[in-house]
C-alpha cells in the first residue's frame, strides 16, 4: 500500500502489485481449516481473550422463527455453529466486498496496461533483437484513447526508438574526457568495433516508463518522436484507480451539503432574485429612456438633443 501511495509510481508495477494483492485476497476465502486465514485470525483472537481473562467463545444466539402461514413448508436451514455463522455473514462478506471493489477500482487501469506494457523497457530490446514481434493490432487501444496520435506514425516511430535506444541511452551521459591519445584511441575503436561487456554494463536503462519518458524530455526528442512522446506522457499521467476521482466528488458533495445547511432564507431570497432577473431580457433603450425621465439632470445626460 506505501508503494501505491508513492510519488514516483510506475504504472506497470502498481498493476502487479494489484494482481498479487487480488491473489492474496482469494485466498482468504479458503475453507481449508488448518491452513486457512481465518483459523490464524482465530487463533489471535483467542491468544488476546486469554491475556485479558475474556472467555474466548461466541454467544450462542436463538433463531427467530416468523409464524407460517397456510400452506408454507417449513425451512430446512441447519443450524450453524456460532464461528460458521461469524465467518459465513461476516468473514466472507467482508472479503467479497474488498474483492469486488478492487475489481471495480482497476478494471480500467487493467485494460489499458495490456496495450501500453509494450512500452516496457525489455520488450523494445526484445523487438529490437527481433525476439517478438510487434503485434498487428498494436496501438490500436491507444489510438482509440488519443485521437490526436496517427496509428502508422506511432509503429514507426516506435521502431526507431527501439534501433536507437541504446544509443539514445548512451548519448546521454556526460563523458569522463573529450581527449585522448593515440594508444587509447586505438583501443577505443577495438572496443568499440567489438562491443564488449563491459561498455554495455556502463549503459544504464531505464527502469521504468516514468523514467524513460523523463529521457526523452531531457534529451528534447519530443520533436523526434512526437507519437511516442504523447503516448508516454498519457500514460505518466494515467491513474491507477478511480478512487482519487471519487474522493474529490465526495469532498464536493460534503461541501455542498455544508453550504445547503448554512444557507439562511435572506440569502436563498437575493439568490433567486438574481437567477430570475439574469432571466428576463432587457431593452436597453427603454430602460434608458424611462431613466431620462426621472429628472431634468439624467434627461441632459442620457438624452441629449
């Protein structure tokens, strides 16, 4: 949950995050009494009532039975033990309810990772080396959220982020000397002919899309790569869940519902005056006319002759 409320969030591993945690979550519904969640809460709950002398058992209630009418068969429910009754209408009803409302929550979020895991920093290398091919249908979401962003122009551009992002990476760190001899230089152009390990262990990737992105705007390749820079910027800027959209609605309402119960009937009157009078429509040169005959001084005013 502290990385969820973190800052500099990656939007790939909140969504692994949350698939762990939904995960988590369904197996707090196991039935398995040894082994289960509930028998570890259980045997807390009893450990606490001996330390503070409480008896550790549940009431024993009476089932209320309404009176049948004629011709209704009598209920076959059996009677569930207390800790049955606790975990079936409390327990699991608390589960499902957290289940669904992160099912809720990150639908959306879910849907759209799908499109934009593409984005990850493995999968250019790997489109790059031509491991996986880049899907028929890719962007395709995108495009569709962003119309603003050309589908070919995007796979294009794409293409040529992953052929130069090792150099992109590379050009972007400061050099350690601009000059050298004749003995290094020589090894250099070895080196780099050879493309040895160790030059590629110096080249340091991006770890997330929030950093390559932070890339491309220090490197000022929004020109560059325009599609691409949108898409990215759309997708730093995309939330994890709808929850903080709901808060701020809540928050709304509360002020609302504050400034209803404030409200005194004088101001509630001026208000509907204004509304009303914002309403009707004026003519300027009656109303100007009717002014000038108050008196003599607005006459020589606001209508002279």
């Amino acid at each position: 949950s502290k990385y969820l409320q973190s800052a500099n969030i990656d939007f790939f591993q909140a969504v692994i995050f949350i698939d762990r945690a939904l995960e988590q979550i369904i197996t707090l519904r196991s039935r398995d009494n040894k082994n289960s969640v509930f028998s570890q809460i259980e045997q807390q709950a009893k450990s606490l009532a001996y330390k503070w002398n409480i008896e550790p058992c549940l009431e024993v209630k009476r089932k209320i039975t309404a009176k049948r009418i004629v011709g209704e068969t009598c209920s076959n429910d059996s009677l569930l033990e207390p800790l049955d009754k606790f975990r079936s209408e409390t327990f699991f009803v608390i589960v499902d309810a957290l289940w669904s409302k992160f099912k809720s929550d990150f639908k959306e979020s879910k849907a759209i990772v799908k499109e934009m895991s593409i984005f990850q920093i493995d999968k250019m290398s790997s489109v790059k080396s031509k491991t996986i091919a880049l899907p028929s249908d890719s962007f395709k979401a995108i495009c569709n959220w962003l119309p603003e962003i050309d589908m070919t122009q995007l796979k294009e551009e794409y293409q040529q982020l992953c052929q130069n992002l090792e150099s992109i990476i590379s050009g972007s760190k400061f050099p350690t000397t601009f000059h050298s001899n004749d003995n290094n230089y020589e090894d250099n152009i070895s080196s780099s002919d050879t493309h040895s390990e160790t030059e590629n262990e110096s080249v340091q990737t991006p770890q997330s899309i929030c950093e390559l992105f932070k890339l491309l705007s220090a490197l000022d390749l929004r020109y560059t790569f325009p599609n691409v820079f949108l898409a990215l910027k759309a997708l730093c800027t995309l939330p994890i869940g709808s929850a903080s959209a709901e808060r701020k609605f809540s928050k709304m309402k509360l002020i609302k519902t504050r400034l209803r119960s404030t409200t005194n009937d004088s101001r509630l009157e001026y208000m509907m005056l204004l509304t009303c009078e914002g309403l009707i429509e004026i003519d300027f040169d009656k109303a100007i006319d009717r002014m000038g005959t108050i008196s003599s001084v607005y006459k020589k005013q606001l209508m002279p002759s």
